[in-house]
C-alpha cells in the first residue's frame, strides 16, 4: 500500500495497492476455504490477547500461504496450526524429551508419565500421537498415523488447551464447520423417509 499521508488532515489520498499474495488453490476449494475461515477465526480469538500484530501477521499470512499449496494431509492443518500457534505466543508444549510422553496435561501444558488430579488431560494414547506429530513439525520425524476420531479428539483437546491458556478464548465457530467437512455423520436409514 502506497498513500500519502498529511499531518493534521482526516482524510488522506491512497496511491496504491496490491494483493500481497494471489491466492491459487483456496478460492476454488470448499474444504480450503473452510480450513482458511477456522485459522483466522482462532488467530483473531487468540491475538486479541496479543499487541504484537506484525509478527502475528507474518505468522498467519505464512499459514494461509502453506494452506494454498497444501495438497495433502489437508485434515490435519487445523492441528497443525493450532500447535504452531501456541508455539508462537509461547505457551506450546515442548516435544524435545525422547520416551514415552504418558498423558499430555491441559492446564499445565506439560506431558507427564502420572495422571494428574484433575480430568483436562490427553489420554495415553492420544498424547503418543501428539508428541509424535510435534515431534513431526518442530524436527521432521516421520508423521505419526492418525484416523479421523483421533484428529478429532485431539483438535477439542487442543481448543480447550487455548481457554485454558489465553483469557477470554472462545471455541471457534468454524469448528462445527470442519467437523461436518471431515467427519460426517453417517445418515441413518430412516432419514430420507417422511
């Protein structure tokens, strides 16, 4: 963007202005799209908590970016996203320690090996797989495998780790939307009859 600015004066003239980036893949995807409207739908509930908005810009354009020339594993971006985010304000978990994480602690925000006193935790199992695709993002180690029902509980248990860790977070409204696109429900056989 290109304007001229006159000190004193409440309006001021725009030259110019251009797309920072072309988008060529999201605009003419439903599932794009809908993963496009959940990132920013959680950054602007999580960076309202925030001041620094030119890193915070930065960090989402590069997300949109990797989105649109995403090809695979699309279901797995709201995760993704939702790990780096936390990374980026400084809450995320760490994935450097080489055993078996045992349960993933939500309040804390630490894996533990004993079940802590309270209920906000990621089962054994489902933490395995979180440390595993955190080791995956931050050191490039093999992806783990994860079916749908494990993404699932593992993008609610990440929803609830950022009302846990950022005030006044809210559950995304574009969630239920992605939760329809990657895992409907099967209609039953009576659904179609009057």
């Amino acid at each position: 963007v290109i304007w001229y600015f006159k000190p004193g004066a409440n309006m001021h003239r725009l030259k110019e202005a251009q797309a920072g980036y072309r988008m060529s893949s999201i605009p003419f995807s439903i599932v794009k799209s809908s993963l496009l409207l959940f990132l920013i739908d959680v950054a602007r509930n999580a960076f309202r908590s925030y001041s620094e908005h030119e890193s915070s810009y930065h960090f989402l354009m590069t997300h949109i970016r990797e989105l649109d020339q995403r090809n695979e594993r699309l279901s797995w971006v709201p995760i993704e996203f939702m790990m780096n985010l936390s990374q980026h304000l400084g809450f995320g978990p760490e994935f450097d320690q080489s055993e078996n994480p045992g349960y993933f602690d939500l309040r804390q925000g630490v894996f533990t090996a004993t079940l802590p006193p309270h209920h906000n935790i990621v089962s054994e199992n489902d933490a395995q797989t979180f440390w595993l695709l955190g080791r995956h993002l931050r050191h490039g180690t093999p992806p783990p495998d994860m079916d749908r029902y494990t993404r699932q509980r593992l993008l609610d248990a990440l929803i609830l780790f950022f009302r846990f860790h950022i005030d006044q977070f809210q559950s995304p409204k574009s969630h239920e939307v992605l939760s329809q696109l990657f895992h409907p429900h099967p209609k039953s056989p009576d659904s179609g009859k009057a």
